[in-house]
C-alpha cells in the first residue's frame, strides 16, 4: 500500500509497531532472524467501534497516538504502508493502553 488514507472499519484499530530491538541489554547485536516482533505499537487510526443493535457505533476505547499492547498471538493482518509495517487488529485483542 503506498500513499494512500487508510480508514479502519467497525471496530478494527491500525497500529504503527514501535521497532525492535537491535541490541541486547549488554550490547550484543541481534541478527534480523532473531529479533523479536514488538507487541505494542501507535494507534494510527481508528474505526468508529462496534455497530450497536441500534443501528448506531458505539465508540472505541482508544485514541489516535494512544500507545497500546497487544497479544504475541492476535488475529491481526500485518500490512506494509509506504514500507512501514502496521498491524490492523479488533479493538477486543488489545491489552492495554501504555502511559508514561
């Protein structure tokens, strides 16, 4: 995907991962392969959450720049967007929001 506006429907969130780490903690470089995948990233964009009975979305619980955690295992998609790697995943498969 490249230059393009990207909207997430229903109550799916997109999420920028945060990089991953390229050195152990005493300094030792790690190779590609064995560099773990982050599991929390930025909230880049939303949806407008889950369409009630009413027929109205009832809001998500995360905000755009929110910083959030998610499941090493979620049912997320991994996409490229002008060669950045997000993540697009339902709002339910989020941890937590992370504040400093």
């Amino acid at each position: 995907v490249q230059s393009m506006t990207f909207k997430p429907l229903y109550d799916n969130i997109l999420i920028k991962r945060v990089a991953a780490e390229e050195k152990t903690k005493s300094g030792l470089l790690l190779p590609k392969s064995d560099q773990e995948k982050p599991q929390q990233g930025k909230v880049v964009a939303i949806g407008p959450g889950k369409l009630g009975k009413d027929g109205n979305y009832k809001g998500t619980t995360v905000s755009q720049g929110d910083t959030v955690l998610f499941g090493k295992y979620h049912s997320g998609e991994n996409i490229d967007i002008d060669g950045t790697e997000h993540i697009i995943i339902k709002e339910s498969e989020l941890l937590a929001i992370i504040s400093e």
